[in-house]
C-alpha cells in the first residue's frame, strides 16, 4: 500500500464488492431454483437409485454428502415432513442445483456456506460443515428460529410481512451463527408459484467475517479496525486492539447452545458504546458522522480517518 488511506480504501472496496456480489448471489439462485419448482417436469427426478447415494441415519431421516476441499455438499430432510416418495422424488430436483451452488461458493469469497434452507426442514447446498447428523430427526428449522433459539428469525426476515418488495437482505446485524462463527447472512426468498402469499423457504450465503479479518485487518502493521453501524467491533488489527484495550477475539459457542451469553457477546462484549468508557463511545459515534477528526484515547491523540462501506454498513477506519 502506497498510503495509510489507501489501505482503508481497498479494505472498504473490498467489503463493499464482496458483500454487494454474495447479495446478488442470493437473489440469483433463488430465481433459478425458482425456474427449476416451476418446470419440474423437465428434470429427471427418478427415486430408483437413491439409496445407494442418500444415508439414512434414522426413521425418516437422510442425508447426503460429499467432503472434498470445496465444502461439503449437503441435500436433505431432517423428517418434520414424513418422507414419502413426493419427498424423494423433490430431494433429486434439488440436486439440479447442486453445480449453480457449488459454483457460486466458490466465486464468492468470504463465502462459507451456499443454502437453500426449506419451512419444512429440507436443505440443499455447499458449506464448509458437514452438517451430516447434526441435528436430530424431526427437527423443525423454521420453529426454532421463530422461538428465538436462533440469533434471529432466519426465515421471518425475508418473509413477505417483512420483506414486501420479496428483495434479498441481509440480517439487521452481524451475528454468531448456530455453529459458533461470526458472519453477516443474506437471504433471498424463495417461492414456489408466482401468486404463494408465502415464501417456501430462503436462499442465504454466509459472509464469513472472520474470514474477511484473516484477509485484510487482522494482517495489517496500522492501527485499523472495522465498525458496524450499530457500534459492533467487527475486526481490528493487533495495533488497533491495544489501543482500544479490548481483549483479543475468541471463537464463540454456538449460539443455540448458550443464546444468551452469545447474544451478550456481540451486542455489549463486542459493542464500543455499551459498557465502555466515554472515550471509546465517543469514538463509535464520531465514525458513523465525521470521515476524519482528532481524538484522544488512553492519554493518546489519534486522528481518526474513516472509509464506509455502505452495503454492509460497516466503516473502516485507521487511528494513525
């Protein structure tokens, strides 16, 4: 980098082009899976073969995987709904996905999961877990999430009472995921007919935010650190957390697990205006109104120099 600004400026560009291309994404497969509900009849959708692929690993409950380098491929039903032939037989249109999937995990840096995930407990898609046994027969994604087990509603906020224009979004905040990763999520909702009143499910890419760290604030030898706008420390270099005197970040549980030590984490642990001093709060809203000011921390004098990164609505900022 030819200048401290320069850097802020690529690590911005770099949030704001990732984050705006896994949006696209989303919206983009939910459209062809879409196409693909709508002419089921043009794909072969056999059931013969599907024991010799697909594991049961109990009643009415199978799974299918491929590790490899790439991720891991998953298609499956937990059992909510019983799994008749009509079950079998929508699992093999599902798999007509899998190469728009696979290629898209792979195109979308930052990227480590690709899903489709159904109301009724069925996935398909390309993530860095195998979730094979993961959760247990019967399980009901859709009611976990609106009982509040997960960090948020997964599938309530692209549904149509919150989402009318039926447009991808991302989740109203970065969050620790239900396997212990710190990502930002974007969902697409996905409907089967043109005139449902309901979406069928959501089409969501995780953006890995410690992934992103890895690739940009964590290696930097500046004082640089990444703000959300609700105040949420997303990353930050080891210059930059020895100024701000916060404790170097730690893999969290996740968060179905212990919810609210989770929560408390991101929202107060993690958080530069609540529980902190004066001086570090001030320093969270000064980045979200001014681009460059002086400011004073631990005894220090700083100027402060922001770069925002609108998609996701972080701000990038070096304290040089």
């Amino acid at each position: 980098m030819t200048s401290i600004r320069d850097e802020i400026i690529w690590i911005a560009d770099e949030i704001q082009s990732t984050s705006v291309q896994a949006r696209e994404t989303a919206g983009d497969l939910a459209k062809r899976l879409e196409e693909l509900f709508r002419n089921e009849s043009s794909y072969d959708t056999s059931i013969a073969d599907m024991d010799d692929r697909y594991v049961w690993q109990e009643a009415s409950y199978m799974w299918t995987t491929e590790p490899g380098e790439q991720g891991s491929t998953v298609i499956g039903t937990t059992g909510l709904v019983p799994v008749d032939d009509g079950i079998k037989r929508e699992l093999r249109l599902w798999e007509h996905m899998l190469p728009s999937l696979r290629e898209e995990y792979t195109l979308n840096r930052y990227t480590d999961e690709v899903i489709y995930c159904d109301k009724r407990s069925m996935v398909v898609g390309q993530t860095t877990t195998n979730f094979a046994g993961l959760f247990p027969s019967g399980f009901d994604s859709a009611e976990v999430c609106r009982i509040g087990v997960t960090y948020y509603d997964y599938y309530g906020w692209v549904d149509p009472d919150l989402n009318p224009e039926r447009v991808p979004r991302w989740a109203p905040s970065a969050f620790v995921d239900l396997l212990g990763v710190f990502i930002q999520s974007v969902h697409a909702p996905v409907f089967k007919r043109k005139s449902d009143a309901e979406t069928s499910g959501f089409m969501g890419l995780h953006y890995n935010l410690e992934w992103l760290n890895a690739a940009t604030v964590y290696k930097s030898e500046n004082r640089i650190l990444t703000l959300s706008s609700q105040s949420t420390l997303i990353g930050a270099s080891p210059g930059a957390m020895d100024v701000l005197g916060l404790p170097p970040f730690e893999r969290q549980e996740p968060s179905f697990l212990e919810p609210e030590k989770v929560r408390e984490h991101v929202d107060v642990e993690r958080n530069l205006e609540r529980g902190k001093s004066p001086e570090l709060a001030e320093l969270a809203t000064r980045i979200r109104t001014d681009s460059e000011f002086e400011h004073a921390l631990g005894g220090r004098n700083f100027k402060v120099t922001v770069e925002a990164a609108p998609e996701l609505g972080f701000f990038v900022v070096v304290l040089a």
